[in-house]
C-alpha cells in the first residue's frame, strides 16, 4: 500500500470539493476554484468531509497513479484554502525589482529592463528592491512562475550575483589561480 495514497484528506470548512465524470475534480475555496481531471482508473470517494484515493490492482503504474492522485488533490485542497508561495532574493550590484501596475521589472544588468507579466491567478509582491513574492492557489503554476522569474538571470558560483529562491545555497568556486608557478 502507498504510504502517501492511503492518507485520507480532510476537507476544511468552507471548501466545496466535487467529483464529476471522468475523475474531474473541482475545488472550491477562499482562494479561488481549482479544477483538474486525473486519471480515470483512480477511485476517489468523497464521504463525510473526507477524500479517499484507492487504486483498482497492483500494477506498478496504479501504485504511481495512487500516491501522485492523492497529493494532487491535497494541493488543490491547500491551495484552495491557504495558497503557495515562492520568495526569491535578488544579489548584485545595481540588481532590483520594482512593480509597474501588475507587471514585474526587473533590472539584471542589461542594456534594457526585463518585463513579466504574471498569468491569471498568480499576484507578485516587492516588499523590497531586492526580494519577489511569488503568490497563488496553483502550486504548478507558483513553481513555474518562481523558476521563469529566476532564469532571467539565474545564480552564478563566482560572485554569487543572480537571482535566487530564498532557501538556496549557492556553491560557490575560488575564481582563477592566478600567477604560482613552480
């Protein structure tokens, strides 16, 4: 039995959670409506404020499907009520952040600005120059947001200049030897 899969999900108060046709589930919250379609072979029940994922055999793909079901649910679940959020952390000289209406710029040191605009349902914060607040109830689309805004200028190992998510260690390299010889 799946470790993961077999936990039981309690719904708080105030989330509406619905199964339809073809295991298309729809999470209602304080945070906004979550929909998604699993796998059909899954058997999700919904008794008594509680969700349950079971998989119909043994076979090696059902036991994947069983866990990865279930913690997709818990997302919507937790999303739908709390929400996710990414912080990044922008290091280097003359490197900010600042809001424009709803669009993040960003100067990385290049000759121009960098511009991005969040998709529907993410909200980005600046509470300093040098931080990003990533927030939104899609845990996917969080990470993906975090991960775009950070390859603008990804972390490099010699100055450490770069953006980069709060609790990431940068290793970092001794630059060239420079002059020992034997």
């Amino acid at each position: 039995m799946s470790r993961i899969g077999k936990l039981p999900i309690t719904v708080p108060a105030g989330v509406d959670v619905k199964i339809g046709a073809d295991n298309e589930i729809t999470v209602k919250g304080s945070n906004g409506t979550l929909t998604r379609k699993l796998h059909p072979d899954m058997i999700i029940k919904l008794a008594d404020g509680v969700i349950t994922v079971e998989r119909p055999s043994e076979e090696k793909m059902h036991k994947a499907l069983h866990g990865l079901t279930r913690t997709l649910i818990n997302n919507m679940v937790i999303g739908a009520t709390t929400g996710f959020t990414k912080e990044l952390e922008i290091n280097g000289v003359g490197y900010r952040a600042q809001m424009q209406g709803k669009t993040l710029v960003l100067g990385l040191g290049y000759s121009h600005p960098v511009e991005y605009t969040p998709v529907e349902g993410i909200t980005i914060e600046v509470p300093a120059p040098n931080k990003i607040i990533v927030k939104g109830a899609n845990k996917e689309v969080v990470g993906e947001t975090a991960a775009k805004i950070r390859e603008y200028r990804m972390p490099e190992p010699y100055k450490g200049k770069g953006i980069k998510y709060v609790d990431e260690v940068i290793r970092r390299k001794e630059g060239k030897a420079g002059g020992k010889k034997k």
